[in-house]
C-alpha cells in the first residue's frame, strides 16, 4: 500500500508541474485570434520524437486508436506529407496547438507564410536548426543577422555560371556512365531490370557535388573503397553518406559514446563518419592550399577568401571567413547539394514510371531540343528544356522535400489578423501551401506538371514559346522564400535537368511486375511505396529496394 501511495503521490507531483504550464499557454493562445487545439505534448517532445522515428506515421495511424491518432498526428514529423492540405481544410487555415511544452501555430495560408519568410530578423530559425547544422562549423545555413549576411556574400557569388556550366557536364557525363551500368549485363548492375536506380541516382548527385565542391572528378562506377587514405577507415563520400542518412545521432550524440567497444558496427560506423569527415575536410583544405588554384570549385573560393588580408574583419561589409567557416560550408553546400537533388530524382522517377504519359511530354521536347542542340552545351541546351524542368517542380510541389519550415518569434508579432506571442514555434505547412485547391485548382493532388508552364511571345516575333509559369508569391516555398531562400537553388536544377536529358534522350522506365501481378497492382503497390516516406535530413522514399525498374531504349 505504502508503494501505491508513494507512486501514486509521485504520479501526481509530475502531472502537476509538467502540465501546470498548460493555464498560461491557453491564455496565450486565446490573443492569437486562432483556433485552439490542444496536446499533452509538442512537435519537440524527445521521447515523442524517439517513438516516432522508430515507428513512424504509418505504423502510428494503424496501432493508435483513431481519436487519439487524430489529436497527435499534427505533432508527427512528417504529418504535413500525409495530409496535405486536409488538415487546415478541418482546422482552419492557420491554428495553434497549445501544449505544456509551448504553443506551436500551423501555417497554411500563402501570404502569411511569404512574410514570414521575408521578415527574418522577426521570424529567426529555431535553435536545434542551427544546432544541427553548426556541427562542424558555422556557416550560411546555421548563421543568423550579420553573420549570416556575410557567409550569403561569400557562397553565392561562388555559385556562378561556371560553376552551372561544370554542373551541367558533370551530371551529364555522371548518368551517361550510370546508365552505361545498366545496360551492360557484364556489370554490377547489369541488368536493365533493377532495383538499384536510386541508389544510381544518389551517386550521381554526391560524385556532382563532390567534384563542385572540391574540384575531384570520381567515375560513377568506381569503387568507395580504393579512395580510402592512409590513417581513414572510410572514405571522404562514404563518411558524408553515412551522417546525411544519420544526421541527427551524428550531431547530437558525442562520437565517443558511438565508438564505444560494445556498440553494434552501424553504430560504430556513424562515430567513425562523425570523427574522419572533418579531418577529410581539413585534408581537401590542406591540398588546396598546395596546389595552383585553377580550379573553379567552391573550395577554391572559400579558400581565397579565408586567406585574404584578416584586417578587412571589421568592416560590416567584408568577406572574410574562418577556419571553421570553411569547412561549415563546405559541410553544408554538401550535404544540401547531395541530399536534396538525389532526393528529388527519386521522387521524379517514381512519378514519371506512374503517369508514362509524362515521359511521352518530355521525350518531343528533349528530341526538339537535341536536333537543334546536339552538342548539348550548358548555354544552349539547358535553357530550352522548359518541361523537364516542370517536371522537377511539379514533383517538388507533391513531394515536398522539407513538409514544413520552422520559425520563432523573439518578440510580440503580427501578420494580417494573427497574434504571434513572444517564444512561440511558427510551422509553415509548405505540404499543405503547395496542394491548396484554392490556388493549384481541383486537380490540386495530381501529378500534372504542364500546371508549370504558358505560352509566351517573343519580343519583336509572334513566335509562341514555352515558358515556366511563376506562381504567386508564397505559394511555392520548395526553395524556400525571401531573403534566405536557398542559394543553391539554380545548381539543383541545372543538376537534375541534366539528368533527366540524359536519361530519357535514349530510354524510358517502367515498374517490373510481379508474379500474378496486373499492371494495375504494380501501379498500386508504386505509389504505396511513393507515399510511405519519412524524414531524414529531407523527406525521401522509406523503401526504395522495393521498386524494380525496368528501363527500356526508346525506339
């Protein structure tokens, strides 16, 4: 009895304090002018986010009794991809959760969430957003303020048309060698039916961005391990592989707690990445410095600058940078470079396989193009490539690779009818944003991606050409928006059009079929696959093994 009533009296002291936030919050929330739902826990709840990752949405909705499902599936990650806009359709445009742990307002309307965007000293980044991507080094994606505006001076006038140019041949000459692989039987991969496309596809986009930034060409085919250096246990991409797939242990958890002798090896490996890839960078630096800079690589740049004359430091307008600096650029361009793009490629892919109709659209216009172009310049090919580049939007728009930007408020703050309090979370629903029927009409949940382009006049000609569409501001925020949008925003796409002109100029792709199965099933067991997806660094497809593609020369 004694232990009942010491548990018991334990129980609700924690009750007690943990929710006795809960009043004041509410109070909170009532100024907003929102509507109100309530949690027992937020978005940020570790031992939420611990369940989460290892069970995930889907396993969630089927084991929690729907009513309870329903009151916590907005503190999901990734929920946003799986509602879409239904959610705020229900709730209202914009609401707000009021947990012990915080108040937390969900953003669905365009123009609330463009000025968000475009007020940053009002609406900062949160805290572990820096946090994790400050891990090896501040830089433009962990910078606020001043700070911030002068890693954006540094990195994106790196981000030139040369460098486009080198992205444009490299992606090029990367898929050409990829699809060379499958289909050789002799190869690895040989065979043109395989379940290795994405994996394909994610090093072409590490070998693109490794040769961006630090000027080393890499063979698709070639081997990781005959890079490994005297003194590593891994090689300089497999280590940026293994923290993009594990980013979070990596930041958060020390390596020498992963490197403990009784840790299982794929954790080991995780300590091992986290401890050689900023010695790998430290080593890329070193070599830099060695060699004559005739590269035109994003190390080459940051380099220069970093060893510019250090009394230009205090002046507001300079570009200096740190050691440190350095490689947290180079970290971030990385890891952003990489992981984005490979996803983006693999989300396309499984769309265009879904509706072949698509790949008929872009097959007249790339044929167009490479009778015109057979040479396949950067200047003159990537310009005219209008629907291939429709094609990475409107696959963005329904795979949204980041389902939600998160913001905060440090001071009072108000948009339109809406009361932002001081230290609240401010989630923009892009998911929700980018499938709006209001603004992307009734088919606003269907691949279509000729929604992306109108016809336009040249000037002085009545010639007719394809141009893409801008949609209205706030509408569209797969780069982000305002003064932070993505800097890298044009090499992504000069990178996937690159990739989808190599590919579909010879062949196309289809879904292999089981046995027994219809072409109906295997349409219906690819978009299972395609909407069972999850969170890591960006959203990307839970089981990719799964898909076998069969990739066919075109007649």
């Amino acid at each position: 009895m004694n232990t009942f009533l010491i548990s018991l009296v334990a129980f609700l002291s924690f009750s007690t304090w943990y929710l006795s936030p809960l009043p004041r919050n509410y109070l909170a929330a009532r100024k907003s002018g929102l509507p109100i739902r309530f949690g027992l826990w937020g978005s940020a709840n570790p031992l939420w986010l611990l369940i989460c990752t290892l069970l995930g949405y889907s396993t969630l909705s089927k084991i929690l009794p729907r009513i309870i499902f329903d009151r916590v599936k907005i503190t999901i990650p990734a929920w946003e991809h799986y509602c879409k806009y239904f959610v705020h359709e229900k709730w209202g445009t914009s609401f707000i959760l009021v947990s012990p742990a915080g108040n937390t307002i969900f953003i669905g309307d365009p123009e609330v969430a463009e000025e968000v965007l475009t007020r940053r000293k009002d609406f900062g980044k949160i805290e572990i957003a820096l946090q994790i991507m400050e891990v090896f080094g501040p830089n433009i994606s962990a910078s606020e303020n001043e700070n911030w505006q002068r890693h954006r001076r540094i990195v994106a006038p790196a981000l030139n048309e040369r460098v486009m140019n080198a992205v444009w041949n490299e992606s090029l000459t990367q898929t050409q060698d990829m699809l060379s692989a499958l289909s050789n039987p002799s190869t690895i991969h040989g065979s043109r039916s395989t379940n290795a496309t994405f994996e394909g596809l994610r090093t072409i986009t590490i070998n693109v961005i490794g040769f961006i930034c630090f000027g080393t060409h890499r063979s698709w085919g070639e081997a990781a391990s005959a890079e490994t250096h005297a003194g590593f246990q891994t090689t300089f991409m497999s280590s940026v592989l293994t923290i993009v797939d594990n980013l979070f242990a990596t930041v958060f958890i020390p390596a020498k707690c992963l490197t403990l002798p009784f840790m299982p090896n794929a954790v080991k490996k995780i300590g091992i990445a986290k401890n050689e890839f900023p010695r790998h960078l430290n080593q890329s630096i070193a070599e830099e410095r060695r060699l004559p800079r005739s590269r035109s690589s994003l190390i080459t740049s940051l380099v220069k600058i970093a060893d510019q004359d250090t009394k230009s430091r205090s002046s507001k307008t300079s570009t200096y940078l740190t050691e440190e600096e350095i490689t947290g650029n180079l970290f971030a361009m990385t890891i952003g470079g990489f992981d984005t793009t490979a996803n983006t490629l693999a989300y396309s892919i499984m769309c265009l396989t879904l509706h072949p109709e698509w790949q008929d659209w872009i097959f007249s216009e790339i044929d167009k193009v490479q009778e015109l172009h057979p040479d396949a310049e950067y200047s003159t090919t990537f310009p005219l490539l209008t629907r291939s580049l429709a094609i990475m939007y409107e696959t963005l728009r329904l795979y949204t690779l980041v389902p939600t930007i998160v913001r905060k408020t440090p001071q009072a703050q108000t948009i339109k009818n809406i009361n932002f309090a001081p230290e609240t979370s401010v989630h923009l629903n892009t998911s929700a944003i980018h499938t709006l029927p209001s603004i992307w009409g009734p088919d606003s949940l269907d691949f279509r991606p000729s929604r992306w382009l109108e016809m336009t006049s040249s000037s002085g000609t009545e010639t007719e050409t394809e141009t893409l569409r801008d949609p209205p501001k706030g509408t569209f925020l797969a780069w982000s928006h305002g003064p932070r949008y993505c800097p890298g925003m044009k090499m992504s796409q000069v990178e996937f059009v690159g990739v989808l002109y190599e590919i579909f100029r010879k062949w196309k792709v289809q879904i292999v079929r089981r046995n027994g199965e219809t072409q109906e099933d295997a349409r219906r067991r690819l978009v299972g696959i395609l909407e069972d997806s999850s969170p890591k660094l960006t959203l990307q497809v839970n089981r990719p093994q799964d898909v076998v593609f069969d990739w066919v020369l075109r007649a």
